[in-house]
C-alpha cells in the first residue's frame, strides 16, 4: 500500500523546508521513496517503520544543512539530535546505522539496515537496480512520488563535485 502522507516524515521536514528551498519537493518525494521501497524489502513493524522515516528524511540532508557533499556524517549528527531532542535516545543506533550505510557498495549484516540500502540504491538508480523488486511496482512507487528534478540534482552536486574536489568524487560512497 502507498501512503502518501507520513505525518512523521511531514514533521521533520517541514523544520528543514528553508534550508531545503527549491529542493525541498524532489528530496521529500526522494524519501517517500526511500521509505516505501524499503517497506517492500521487509515488513516494518510500526517501531521500525517510524526508525525508517526518520533515517529517510535525514540520510541525506547534510547537503543542505551542512552544505557538503560529504554528507553522511553530517546527516547522522542531525539525526542524532533530533532524536535526542524528541526523547527517542534508544533509536540513534539503528537510525545513524542507517544513515551511515546507505551508500554501501557490498550488503550490510543488519537486515534493516540493509533493506534501507537497497531502498536507496533503488530510488538512485532509478530502479535499474531492485534488488528483486518487481519492476512494476518500482515503477508504481515512482509514479506516486514523481522525481521532480531529484537526479539532475544529484548529476549537478556529483560534477560540482568531481571539480573541485577531483580526487574525492564520491566521498559518502562506502564499501
């Protein structure tokens, strides 16, 4: 089932819809994504499933609040403190785990850590990895969440990137 309204990730973003100016749509419906086909690789309990969102929202959010490329870090700390901010200290492990490994090449040992990896890969690749999925409904997810400008953000941050800083092109990438 898609849903097109997660109060939770709503929340969350709305804190950062300033910093994420004209990218705040296509990076939402990139975490509506992420969520939703993370969902698709194992069932979330309602514990899990919010661990999820928060890891969705903030995966990759020190690009802008941080204004790096090398965002991971960045994007864990502001997890972190929100977390802490929102009583929910006992969720910063799985959540930073999350965050910390989403752009790993090879598999991680933690199923949901390792589901919300290959949610992302998904939604990066535009669905020509799925990692099983059925193509039909990558392509549903998609539809309900359309890219809205998503990947050419990406080609126009990995080439500023590879231009300034060429002997780090990829400096969240992870083995």
């Amino acid at each position: 089932m898609i849903t097109s309204d997660l109060p939770l990730v709503e929340e969350i973003l709305s804190d950062w819809r300033l910093a994420l100016a004209q990218d705040y749509t296509p990076y939402r419906n990139h975490v509506y994504r992420v969520v939703h086909f993370c969902r698709q690789f194992m069932p979330l309990d309602e514990l899990r499933d919010q661990q999820v969102q928060v890891a969705a929202c903030f995966h990759d959010l020190g690009i802008w609040s941080d204004n790096t490329f090398d965002y991971l870090e960045p994007s864990a700390r502001r997890a972190s403190d929100y977390l802490i901010h929102t009583q929910r200290s006992d969720w910063i492990v799985p959540v930073c785990a999350m965050i910390e490994d989403h752009h790993k090449i090879t598999a991680s040992p933690d199923p949901l850590t390792n589901a919300f990896r290959k949610a992302d890969w998904v939604d990066v690749t535009l669905g020509q990895l799925r990692f099983g999925l059925p193509r039909e409904r990558v392509a549903e997810i998609r539809q309900a969440f359309p890219n809205a400008g998503f990947h050419r953000l990406l080609m126009r941050l990995s080439c500023k990137q590879l231009l300034t800083r060429p002997w780090s092109p990829l400096p969240m990438m992870r083995w």
